[in-house]
C-alpha cells in the first residue's frame, strides 16, 4: 500500500522494536516525522537510529506507564513541535499466570503500561491534537481482550480496557475531527511471543484460516490505513489483523 504523510508528526509508543518498529518505519517511509519512544533497550533504539540514519526519527526512553513523566515528554515534544497528527500506542507487555497465582505486581504492571500508559499517552496527544483540531489515536489491542485466555487475565483485561478507553475517547474527541480506534492483531512473530514453545507455535498456527503468523509489516499497514486522513468516518472501532481467527 502507498501512503503520504508528509509534514505528519507521529508519536509511536513501544516505536523501537517489534510491531512498534514497523509502524515507525512505515511512517517514515511515507515521509512522516517520528518520535518513537521505549522503555529500557537502548541497543534496540541505537540500532534502529543507525539503520534509519538521515530519516527524521527522535527516540525517547520514557515509562509511558508514569503520568509525570508523560507530562514532562509533552511539555518538552509541545516546544519542539508544531503539531501531533497522530498518536499510535503500541507499547505493551505480557506477564502470564493463571489468577489464583499471579502475584500483585504482575496483575499491576501489565495493567499500568499498557492500560494507564495508553490513558497517559492519550490524554496529552489529545491536548496537542486539539490545537488544530485534528488527529488519529490508534491503539494496538489484542483478541485475548475480546475472548480472554487462561494465563493472561491481566494481560486480556489490559486489552478489553484499551477498546473501551477508545471507543470512548472516540465519542468524545469527535466533534474536533480527532479519531480513535484500535488494531488487533492476532499472532505477530516478535519477542513478546518469543517464549512460545514449536509445538504451540504449531497449533495455534493451524488454528488460523491463513494458516501462518502474521509480520509486523502486515499490522504496520493497518495503523497507517487507519492513520489517513482518508479514513475520517472511522472512529470507536476495532480493525482485526488474524487472518481469519
Ligand atoms: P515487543 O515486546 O516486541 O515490543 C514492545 C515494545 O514496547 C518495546 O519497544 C518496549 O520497549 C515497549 N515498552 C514496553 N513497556 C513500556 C513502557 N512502560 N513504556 C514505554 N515503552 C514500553 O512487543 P510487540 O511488538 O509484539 O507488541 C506490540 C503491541 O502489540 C503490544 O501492545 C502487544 O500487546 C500487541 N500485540 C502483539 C501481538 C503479538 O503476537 N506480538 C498480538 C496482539 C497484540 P523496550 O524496547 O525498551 O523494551
């Protein structure tokens, strides 16, 4: 797919590996600016700086997890840019055990990064994007928060909170041209199901009608279909990216 996005700027959060990265180089592809921010893996954010080197991508360690911290990144991206065209909240992760098991801190930290980090993310690109009201908020969620998993209540009720989050900021942002949906992915081969043993590699691959795992570039291409200003009667909804699931 070709797309143009030229004088957009772009915050991707989780910007500097996995699906994040592709959603990073996909915009600066289409000629976007791109404040891709991480958590800890410096290595992953240098690397991709050298690879893209000459392209107009900042990287950012930022815990997206604390609002203050938040606030300080806006205050600072507010001095330095004009406007926020587009906000992609991809960072998230995984801490699995089953209920009766799963000590506090992992209930806690799969809730704060990827619930109240999209919440501390979305509230202040929100506040940019009504400046000139316009934006795209896109929300990378997941079918584990639409059926739940065994192993993964923290993780599925993070991911049925983000569609909430959207389809109600959708409702709000609204009158002001400003959008908000979600992607959903389905098995995406990156290091966040890096740990998944071959043999369940396997059968959760037969269990999708296209028989494979999807690449991040195949969920890049969403975000960006969802990110055009083309695409300006969606809001509140949930883009499946399974194949077929
Ligand atoms: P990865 O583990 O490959 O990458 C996660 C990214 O999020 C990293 O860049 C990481 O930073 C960043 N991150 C984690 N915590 C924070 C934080 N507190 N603050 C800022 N950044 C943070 O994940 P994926 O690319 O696989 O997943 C991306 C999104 O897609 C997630 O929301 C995930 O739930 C969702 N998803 C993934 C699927 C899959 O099969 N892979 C399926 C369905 C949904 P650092 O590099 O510093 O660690």
């Amino acid at each position: 797919m070709k797309f143009e996005y030229s004088d957009y700027n772009v915050i991707v959060t989780g910007g500097t590996r996995g699906i994040g990265k592709a959603v990073t180089e996909a915009f600066l592809e289409a000629g976007a600016s791109v404040t891709a921010v991480y958590a800890a893996n410096d290595a992953a954010a240098a690397d991709l700086r050298e690879a893209l080197a000459g392209r107009p991508l900042t990287t950012v360690k930022l815990d997206i997890s604390n609002y203050a911290d938040v606030e300080s990144f806006f205050e600072d991206f507010d001095k330095k840019h004009e406007s926020l065209e587009v906000l992609v909240n991809n960072a998230g992760i995984r801490r699995d055990g089953v209920v009766g098991m799963m000590p506090e801190a992992d209930w806690s930290a799969v809730i704060d990064t990827n619930l109240s980090g999209t919440f501390n993310m979305s509230k202040f690109a929100l506040m940019k994007m009504l400046q000139h009201k316009y934006g795209r908020i896109i929300t990378i969620t997941s079918p584990s928060g639409r059926m739940g998993f065994a192993g993964q209540a923290n993780y599925a009720a993070s991911k049925a909170g983000q569609v909430a989050l959207m389809k109600s900021l959708s409702k709000e942002a609204a009158r002001r041209s400003i959008t908000a949906n979600c992607v959903s992915p389905g098995f995406i081969d990156t290091e966040l199901i890096a740990d998944l043993p071959p043999e369940m590699r396997k059968e959760y691959s037969n269990q999708v009608p296209l028989k494979r795992f999807g690449t991040t570039v195949e969920v890049a291409s969403s975000v960006l279909f969802l990110a055009a200003r083309e695409s300006s009667y969606i809001t509140g909804s949930v883009l499946e990216v399974t194949g077929g699931i």
